[in-house]
C-alpha cells in the first residue's frame, strides 16, 4: 500500500474531520461495548506478533469513537471486519510490525515538504497495522493525534496503542487513492470493495493484482464469520 501513501492529502498538517455519518454513535473505548471480544481478537490472529496487542487496540479507540461504533451491531461487526481484514492482509496477519523490505526505507522521504525529514532520510518506512509510510503521513497523523511522529516515528513500532491509532486515522480520515473513506465506505453500505480502493486502489483495483484483492476480501469473509455478521451491501470488489 506505499503508492497509496503517496496519493494521500500530503500537505494537510491540521487534525481531519470525517464526514457527518449516519445511524447512532456510542464510544466504542466504553467498557464492554466494543464489537471484538478478545476470544475473538486471538482466534482472528493466532500467530500475531506479541507486540499487537488486544489492549493496544481497545486503548486506541478513543482517538476515533465513530470506528465500529456507528449504525447498527451488524454494521459496527463489518466495519471492525472490514478494518481488521485489511490489516491482516497487510501484516501478514499482523505478524509484521514494520516494513519488511528494508531497501525501500530511503524512498519515502519527500524533501519537496518544508519540514523535510528531521528524523533521517530512511526513517518514514511502513509502520503498523496498516504500514504508515512517508514523512507526509507521520506528521499529519502525528498532528491529528498530537504526537510528534514526524520526529519520532519510532512510536508507531514501539507503543502498541500509537500504532493502532495511526491504522485508525488513516481509515476515519483518509481517501488515500479512492472516492471516500474506509469508514463512510462501510457505515454507509458502499461496500468493502471501497476499502480496497481507499487503501490500495491504485494496485489492486480495475483488474490489478486481482490476486491481492482476493485475498482481502476471502479475509473480510472470514472475520465476518468470527463476528457473528455477514458481509452486508455493496461491492466486495473493486
């Protein structure tokens, strides 16, 4: 998903806002409420990597209460699906937490931003449940989490609830290489197939790499399952 870091709303350093949603909101960090219980988080990730931890992402919910926490108790399961198939997809099933091919760490410094890279030419490599990349992307996530992530980047591999929160900006406030949102995308019954778009559109989308499509949707039609809903409506694909 690096060519969609590059497409994303590079020089927004403000704290983005979504889209007024429909259906009713609860705060998905209250205790008891949130849709995925931990039984469920393991049987998800058997084998995920001990730094991804249930209680890191139950902790990173109230920086985005709207994330499954809006509509319906089927609508908030799929979104918590959608999201959590997507990152599976990304980490390997979330046994990765930084960027595996370290060759291509140099490439996401864009010295064309005034605030360059104080943190090093090779520092704003793929981090997290949806591998945030570019230096771009760390200061206005940092920014909208207020945190300095653009000079210390390091907190997304380190703090396991810094980490979930990143994944989460990214998916409430960001229309990376697609039309909207991953969030309104499912909330508003567009489909899983516009949360590919969103985060990877541009390499798995119109016929593209259909195989890496597949897989994310197979993913999303698994979790479903493990959550108790279906995959709703909309296009699964892209």
């Amino acid at each position: 998903m690096k060519l969609l870091r590059a497409l994303s709303v590079a020089a927004s350093a403000a704290v983005l806002s979504t889209v007024p949603l429909t259906g009713q909101t609860a705060p998905a960090s209250a205790a008891g409420s949130f849709v995925v219980s931990e039984s469920q988080f393991n049987q998800l990730f058997p084998s995920r990597n001990a730094f991804y931890t249930y209680r890191g992402l139950v902790d990173s919910l109230s920086a985005y209460p709207n994330f499954a926490a809006t509509g319906d108790t089927a609508t908030r399961r799929r979104e918590a699906a959608a999201l959590l198939a997507n990152v599976s997809h990304e980490t390997g099933g979330l046994k990765f937490v930084v960027e595996q091919n370290t060759a291509n760490y140099p490439h996401y410094c864009d010295t064309s931003q005034s605030y360059g890279c104080p943190a090093g030419q090779a520092a704003y490599y793929g981090r997290g449940p949806l591998q945030l990349s570019w230096n771009f992307n760390y200061k206005a996530a940092g920014d909208a989490l207020h945190l300095d992530l653009l000079h210390n980047p390091n907190l997304v591999q380190n703090d396991p609830a810094v980490s979930w929160k990143t994944a989460l900006w990214f998916w409430n406030t960001q229309t990376g290489a697609g039309r909207m949102t991953s969030h309104d995308a499912i909330v508003n019954n567009k489909g899983f197939g516009e949360t590919i778009r969103t985060i990877n559109g541009a390499l798995e989308c119109d016929g593209r790499n259909p195989g890496q499509r597949d897989d994310r949707i197979n993913l999303y039609k698994r979790f479903v399952g493990v959550l108790g809903t279906d995959v709703g409506g909309g296009n699964l694909s892209c």
